[in-house]
C-alpha cells in the first residue's frame, strides 16, 4: 500500500519483489502459513533463500519482468533492494497496483496485535533475535518472530508464528524501500527495545553517526511509557540515544554499575560460564555453548528482556544451554588436513576485533588466518581505513580479498587492502591483498598447516571461499597420504 492506501481485507494474491532477500523470504513464508497465495520475483536466488522458498512451495521467477505481474496481484511488496527503472516497478506504478514495503507489510499484517518486542543496533541483533526467540519458545512462550538470519534452533528457519503474545523482530536500521527512505525499524513500534549498540555503518545512506544517532532517537521515542527499553549500560552513543525515553530503561554490561551485570566470565568445557547480577543481587548463572564478550553481552540483554517479561530464570537457563546460535556466526564450515574452516558475518572492524577475540578463546594455541571480503556499503569504502589494522592485528595471517563493486567508488573513496596490509606487516603480522578469491586459496593452501584455522568473513559468500578451501586442504590430504 501507499501511504495514503488502508489495508484491504479482500487482500489474497501478494507478490514479492526480491523475494530471495535474507528477511523477505521468510515473509513470503509467513504470509504462506497466513494463507495467502505467494508469488515472487529475484536475481541470483541461491540457498538458504531457494530452498525455503521451494520447501513451502512458494512460486518466484529468476528476474524481472512485467509478465510476473499477469494476473495483477492484490498487493505488491517492494523490497530496498528495488528502485526505478526495475521492470516491475515501472509496471506497477503505471498500473496502480497497491504496493508497500516490507517493513510496512510487517507493521500492517503481523504485529498488530501483539506485543512488540524490537532488538535494535549496529552489532548483535540478530543473535540477541534469535536467543530471545530461544527463550521463549523453551519457556513454551509460542513467539511469533522475524530473525535477520537462519536459526539452528528452529530447523534453520527465520521465523515462526507461534501465536503466542510476544512479536520479537530484529530492528534494522537500513532504510525501507526507495519510496520510504526511513528506517525499517521505525515500523514496528516497540512496546519494549533492545538497543545492543551503535556506530558507525552504511556509509551509503547515512553520512555520519549523528544521522544514525537521530533514528534511533526517534525509534526510543515511539516506546511508550508502559514499556521499557533494555541498552547497552557500557556505550556512551546508546545511553545519549535513550537519555529522554519516556519509559524505563535498564542498562545491562559486564560492568557492576550495570542494572543487569554478566561476571566470573569463563571459557570451559566448549561453553561460556557466567553469572548474572540485577541490580547487585545474583539472580541466575549461565552457560552457553558460544564464545566471545559480545556473545555475553548479547545473552545479557536477552535475559534481561525475558526476565523482565515474566520469564522464570530456568526456562532461561535451559534455552540459553542449548542455544545454537545463528548461520555465520562463528559457523564450522569444516576441517580438511588439520585445518579448520570457520565463517563468520563480520563486516565492520569491531565485529571482526570481536569475532578474533572469540576465536583465541575458543581455539587456543591455533594460528589464525583471516580472510577478509570488502563487501558491504561502508567496509567498501576508506571510513575504516584506519580501524581495520588495529581490529585485524589479532590475526596471525589477514588475506583481503578484492574490493566489490569497486568501479563504482571513486579511487579517493574506495578502500584500499594494498595499504592496510602494508600496515600489518609494519605490525608485525603477515598480510597481502589479492586480485581474486583463487589466488586467496592457493596461497592458503600453501601456507597452513594442520592445527591452523581459517576465519572467513564477509557480509556475502566471498566466491565460495569457505568451499574452495576445504576442497584444497581436501587434496593436500590425500597427496600426503
């Protein structure tokens, strides 16, 4: 729908455009389990997408086209991802098909209703999503919830609407749709908010941090005074942005002067151990089968959320022991000849400082070789020219692969792997640049060896990496046996 369009009941055919999307494809399949006949369009439609899409029997074309559109559908979804000039744009602006974006969609169709519960920052979202979710399917909670990625615990599903009281939805900041240049998370309306952290990111919408402090001001401003927000107690930016909240807010950290405290943090036994203190008085212990502080950090804020909701701290427990955590989040991709492979979604250097800093502790005494794809909006360009060495000097190895998209930077805005490089190896640490993701395998391949681990990291598949290299140390194997 437009703006100035009301929701239609007699809505029954719905058409996606970018249904492959990491949020839209779960939608075309919650609007399947709602009863809606689903259709959809995309390029480059690949796993997980493809097969949830065809497991639920959900119809999409590979590009497009205004023949997609014959019969004219009841209602058109246009994701961000779709601008003017797309075939299917053209056609439906001309035909004045009703149209929205997803996030409207989700705002008209899924949370009314319910109770919104938002989990919103530059880091940690989509785990403190997906373990929230955790938690209240284990406290037997049903959640309805929309994660930003695919969750292990739930059959490597996104979603789920269990009719339960609580919609828990991972809040982005990125913008809507090209007719709705405002941030998605604007649309869900918490009754309660996570913030788990803000900086600096999508340097191709936002020209600085001020004008991502400013939306989540206004995302802070729509919690109303029943509700509550749950923020990062440690981050001057999230305690300024939550500063005139006109509903409680309860800091959590790994700090005492925290209102929810994570201490005697340890790493043993494959697991994180921790207790957990509201407020000065010791209220659960923890155990988690994930490493690394900011998966503390994100436990902590999901527990103060689901405490604060009612949930008893057993149910707690148990669900956070057998969390699984989220696809590419310090995800074992395998282990050939020794060495072993480990993808991670990191695209910003305190993610990948952070995602290192894991690594070390739950793999001791292992060299760690760290592939880096320049992928996303911001990490493309030079913003973090001079963060990157300091967050990659952890590493014992860093291979940056090729910039993407990189003809369509200018040379003075587009980073440069060559120089961040040369400033590892000033530090100390083996580094070098690469043309291409082949080249990256082969020089691994001759590099490591068993007991090593490679870290691959990047917001897209980085030309298949993960599987080039287990296939390389696959056949080193067998050529030393």
């Amino acid at each position: 729908m437009r703006p100035d369009q009301k929701l239609d009941s007699r809505i029954e055919r719905i058409h996606l455009l970018g249904i492959a999307g990491s949020a839209m494809a779960p939608i075309a399949g919650m609007l399947k389990e709602r009863g809606f006949h689903v259709t959809g369009s995309d390029v480059n439609v690949y796993p997980p997408a493809s097969t949830l899409l065809d497991s639920l029997g959900i119809r999409w074309n590979e590009g497009f086209r205004e023949e997609n559109l014959k019969p004219a559908p009841d209602l058109c979804v246009i994701g961000n991802a779709n601008s003017r000039g797309n075939p299917e744009v053209e056609y439906i602006l001309d035909q004045k098909i009703p149209y929205c974006s997803m996030p409207q969609l989700l705002e008209d169709f899924f949370i009314p209703g319910h109770t919104s519960v938002v989990v919103a920052g530059t880091h940690g979202k989509t785990t403190t999503t997906a373990m929230l979710a955790w938690i209240f399917q284990a406290a037997g909670r049903r959640p309805n919830f929309l994660v930003g990625g695919v969750a292990p615990n739930f059959n490597d599903r996104s979603y789920a609407l269990g009719g339960g009281e609580e919609f828990i939805i991972e809040g982005d900041e990125y913008d809507s749709a090209f007719f709705d240049k405002g941030p998605k998370f604007l649309h869900y309306y918490p009754d309660e908010l996570i913030v788990t952290s803000l900086e600096y990111d999508h340097a191709d919408i936002y020209p600085d941090v001020a004008s991502i402090e400013l939306q989540f001001r206004r995302l802070v401003n729509l919690v109303p005074r029943r509700g509550r927000i749950v923020a990062w107690g440690e981050s001057p930016a999230v305690k300024d942005v939550c500063a005139k909240a006109f509903c409680p807010v309860e800091t959590f950290g790994l700090t005492p002067e925290c209102d929810w405290y994570a201490g005697d943090i340890s790493w043993q036994d494959a697991a994180t151990e921790f207790r957990v203190a509201y407020r000065g008085r010791e209220v659960t212990r923890i155990r988690i089968p994930v490493a690394g502080r900011h998966n503390v950090l994100d436990a902590l804020a999901a527990i103060a959320l689901a405490y604060g909701r009612g949930v008893e701290c057993e149910g707690i427990e148990r669900a956070l022991a057998t969390f699984q955590s989220v696809r590419r989040r310090m995800e074992i991709k395998g282990e050939a000849n020794g060495i072993l492979v480990v993808e991670d979604f990191a695209h910003h250097p305190t993610a990948i400082r952070l995602t290192l800093e894991a690594a070390r502790t739950r793999w001791p005494g292992r060299r760690i070789w760290a592939a880096v794809e320049p992928r996303s909006n911001t990490m493309r360009r030079r913003i973090f020219q001079d963060a990157l060495p300091e967050a990659l000097s952890l590493a014992d190895h860093v291979l940056f692969g090729p910039v993407n998209r990189a003809q369509l930077l200018a040379d003075d805005d587009r980073l440069s792997p060559a120089d961040i490089a040369a400033n590892l190896r000033s530090r100390g640490c083996d580094a070098k640049a690469f043309d291409s993701v082949p080249e990256i395998a082969d020089y691994v391949a001759a590099g490591a060896n068993p007991g090593d681990l490679v870290m691959v990291m990047s917001n897209g598949s980085f030309d298949g990496l993960c599987l080039k290299l287990l296939e390389k140390f696959k056949s080193l194997a067998g050529a030393r046996g």
